[in-house]
C-alpha cells in the first residue's frame, strides 16, 4: 500500500506543478493532497516537498493560515478569466452556449479562489 500512496502523491504533485501553469487545474489542493499521501508513505518524501524552494510555501501557508497570497490570488484571478475568455471569444466554430460555460466556469474558479482568505 505504501507504494501506491507514494505514486499516488507523485501523479498528485505533478498536477500541482502543472496548476502553476495552467489556470484550470487548482495547485494547492493537488499538493496538499501530495503532501498528506507522502506523509503516510515516505517521511523523507514529505520532507523533501515540505523544504521544496517554491513548492513548500504553498502547502505550509495553506496548512497554517488557510489563506493564499494575495499575489497568487491576483495571478491565479487574471490567468484564469484570459485564458477562458480567450476559449469563449477568441476561439473560432463553437455555440454561444459554449462560450457561456466558459465564462461560468471562469466565474466559478474566480469565487473558489477568492473565498479563501487573503495572507499578507
């Protein structure tokens, strides 16, 4: 079992890295998530991603505060709302429905992200 959580907490922590890049996949969760699968499997693991440079403030902000960085707020914020109004408008060949869904979708992770309280 200790290897599944630990392959697991990897595929999470990839998708973790990729929310840095992608404004439709959320980083924190994907690796909180990572983090509580390398917990129970490998503490040398946990470790490594509790000290990661860029990865650990993350995890370690959200576990202690519940908060997220209101820099991370406004980059989650504005990636989000130009990479889905760039799908809903910019984009050629779909219904206006689509577009619609788009800009719910945009405004669904907009409120998710904004919930959360502001670390200053």
């Amino acid at each position: 079992m200790r290897w599944i959580w630990i392959v697991l907490g990897t595929m999470f922590l990839l998708l973790g890295v990729l929310g840095v890049f992608l404004p439709i996949l959320p980083t924190t969760p994907f690796l909180l998530l990572s983090a509580a699968l390398y917990y129970r499997s490998s503490p040398t693991l946990y470790a490594k991603l509790i000290r990661h440079k860029y990865l650990g403030p993350y995890i370690l902000n959200f576990r202690e505060h519940k908060a997220i960085p209101l820099r991370v707020k406004i980059i989650s914020v504005s990636l989000v709302w130009l990479t889905l109004l760039y799908c809903a408008f910019g984009v050629e060949g779909h219904s206006w429905m689509l577009s619609a869904l788009f800009v719910a979708l945009a405004i669904a992770i907009s409120a998710y992200i904004l919930h959360f309280k502001t670390l200053r």
